[in-house]
C-alpha cells in the first residue's frame, strides 16, 4: 500500500527525476525538448513551492520506495490537485486512482470541490479524470479545468425531490412565480440554470414560453423527463456557471438559493458572466437568494436552527470569515428514534455583494422584491428576488 510524506529540500532531484520520466513516458516529452532547461525551471519552481507551502508538496512511497510526486493546494472552497507524477515501473497498478479517492474523500468530509487542471494532450490522464467523475467546467489557453464535487442530488434524493400541491410546489408560490418570470421572457427564450426536476421550468413552460435548461446532476433531469421530454424543455448537462447552451434568450433565472450551493465568489462572479453571454441586450438575469441571518448568531455561536419540526430539524453552521454555511438536514423516520442526516454547503452573499457581481458582468439592478408578489424588500426580508437589467457584456467576455 502506497504512503505519503511530506517532500523537503533533500527530495528535489527525486521530484525532478520522477516528473519528468514519467513525462517521457506518456508520450508527452519530444526528443527536441530541452530538458536541461526543463529541469533549470522545474528545479526554481519546486524549491518556490516548498518554501512557500511546505505540507503542499508529498512523496509517494512504496514499501519505503519513493515513487512518485504528489502536489495539492488546499484553499477554504475547494482543494486542487496540481500535480500527480508517478515513476513508469509502478503505473497502472491503481495507485493513482486510490490517491485521488482519497483526496475525493477529504474533499467530501469538507463539503468542497476537488478540481484540476488536464493538458489537452494527456488523453490518458483525461480519460482517468472522466471514469472517476470528473467533469470540465472551464478552460484556459493550454489546459482544461475539471472539477469533482460529491453528488448531493443521487437518483434516491431526486426520485423523493418532488413534494407535489405543497411546501415549494404550492401553487401559492408557483403561480406568482411563473407569472413574474413569464412577463420578463415577454416573446423570447428563457434559460434556467440549475433547471432540477422543473418545479419552475415546467408550469413555465405550459404557460407558452420556450424553456431550456442547465443542471449538474443527471439524476435530477431524469425525473425532469417523467413530466416534458427533451424537444419540449431542453436540458444541458454541466457547470452554470461556465456550460454554453446554444442560442440567445431573453430571460435567464436562478431560484430557491442556488447561487449559494457556488461556494466562491470567483465562480459566482462566473455564473453572472455566464447569464450575461446568454442574454440579448436588454434581457434580465433574476435571482431568488436568501438573506444571511448572521443577527440571528449571538457571538460565539457558531450556528442557528432554521426550522425545528416534529419530523424534520434545520440547523446551520457558519464560517463568517469566508461567508460559508454548512447546512445540516435531520430528517425523522416516523414512529422510530431513527434519523437520516444530509449536509450541503454553501456561500453566503449580501445583497450589496450581489449588486456588485452583477456590476462586473454588465448588470445593473432593476428591481428588488421581497417576494414573487412584489413586496417591499426591506431589512427586515428573510429573502429577496433581485432582477437584472444587462446593458452590454463586457468587453472581455
């Protein structure tokens, strides 16, 4: 079984040596390239990212035997793997794979993503990404970013998801909803992100506007598919904040929260800018969020019970210095002490925050309710429904 150590100073021309054999040997290293310039470079970076991180950089052993250069950053929203590099005599023998299980596990026992970055000519290293569940949701000039997050949204959430005539699908809620958002599609598209099983896609929809839709979890749109099939409300799979659908819309929304379930600010600015390249200019970008009860937190309490029923208890913790909320659902199985325990987290933003998020994309603020029937937003609002006008994307989108 493979360990883990912490690389120091003594290891750097092992860490050399290993990344760039095991370079060579996916094919990736020419007989033109100038290795010892390579090394020169690699050699400055290694010892940079020691000094600055020193718990960044691990050696892969085995039976003792250094085998291999392992490099994760560890932020509070996420965790990166940099780089994983293994001598050529021990690959394929499932090493790699149970180093990234492993960091998949951490990343689940935090609630954050595990992303990575993957050359476009590292099939190999892409075709591993891609059986363990990663998925690309962005990309730069010379590689692709991948992400893994832990799946909340499983076939057995998504098939009791649905709470038909009550609570979320109240028509109470629905009827106001769907008006509001079908006078601000008007005669054009509408495009929801985080589309779910369509509780707001699908009455949308029935109300004549054309709906599409992104969604992360595949489990989610097969429930989606028991109520409007594919040509009816277009669904693509991946990212919001970075999946394209084809095609110019009018509306984009995002409701019940789910702005939060990004849990950085880089990746919510993101989102906007994503809402901003699919609109027409004019088109709005409605988001339904709710407001952070950091009042109801007496100091030194790290968490609030949101809801306290006899079947069901919400309680919240937070980590006010990076705006993060770990929601924890206790669901009671009746006429037993048994209980079913799920978490999600999330980043928490303010309204003023928003605005300026919206700003960056090209935004500016329209209207601010604090309900779907147009009530006045106070400061006293539990949520909001904040719609946006876009003026014109920036230039550098």
């Amino acid at each position: 079984m493979h360990t883990l150590r912490p690389a120091t100073l003594d290891d750097v021309d092992f860490l050399l040596d290993v990344a760039i054999e095991a370079t060579r040997a996916q094919g990736r290293l020419s007989a033109a390239a100038d290795e010892p310039g390579w090394r020169e470079g690699f050699d400055d970076l290694t010892r940079e990212q020691l000094a600055a991180d020193p718990t960044g950089t691990s050696v892969i052993e085995l039976a003792g035997r250094p085998i291999g250069r392992l490099r994760v950053a560890r932020h509070p929203a996420s965790i990166e793997l940099c780089g994983i590099q293994l001598d050529p005599t021990v690959q394929n023998q499932g090493i790699g794979t149970a180093i990234i299980r492993e960091l998949q596990q951490e990343a689940a026992d935090r609630g954050v993503p595990l992303d990575l970055g993957v050359e476009r000519d590292n099939t190999n290293a892409r075709r591993l990404y891609e059986r363990l569940g990663f998925r690309q949701f962005a990309a730069d000039d010379r590689e692709d970013k991948l992400r893994w997050r832990r799946d909340i949204w499983t076939a057995d959430v998504a098939s009791k998801y649905d709470t038909p005539g009550v609570g979320m699908w109240s028509p109470d809620l629905l009827g106001p909803t769907t008006a509001r958002l079908a006078e601000l599609a008007g005669t054009g598209r509408a495009l929801e992100f985080a589309i779910g099983t369509g509780r707001v896609a699908v009455p949308l929809a029935e109300r004549g506007v054309p709906v599409s839709g992104i969604e992360l979890s595949p489990p989610m749109v097969e429930q989606l598919r028991t109520k409007a099939d594919e040509a009816t409300i277009p669904v693509t799979i991946g990212d919001m904040s970075a999946v394209r659908v084809p095609g110019e819309f009018s509306l984009v929304y995002l409701v019940f929260n789910t702005i939060s379930n990004l849990l950085t600010q880089e990746d919510q600015v993101a989102c906007f800018r994503n809402a901003a390249r699919h609109l027409t200019p004019g088109g709005h970008f409605v988001i339904e969020l709710w407001v952070p009860e950091l009042r109801r937190l007496p100091p030194g309490t790290p968490a609030t019970v949101g809801i306290a029923d006899p079947d069901y208890i919400l309680l919240d913790t937070y980590d006010v210095l990076n705006q993060h909320v770990t929601s924890y659902h206790f669901r009671f199985t009746p006429d037993t002490t048994e209980a079913h325990l799920d978490r999600s987290p999330h980043r928490y933003i303010w309204p003023a925050e928003l605005d300026l998020m919206a700003q960056l994309a090209g935004f500016t603020l329209a209207s601010r309710h604090a309900n779907w029937q147009g009530a006045a937003f106070t400061a006293d609002s539990p949520s909001h429904i904040s719609t946006y006008r876009l003026d014109a994307v920036p230039e550098n989108e």
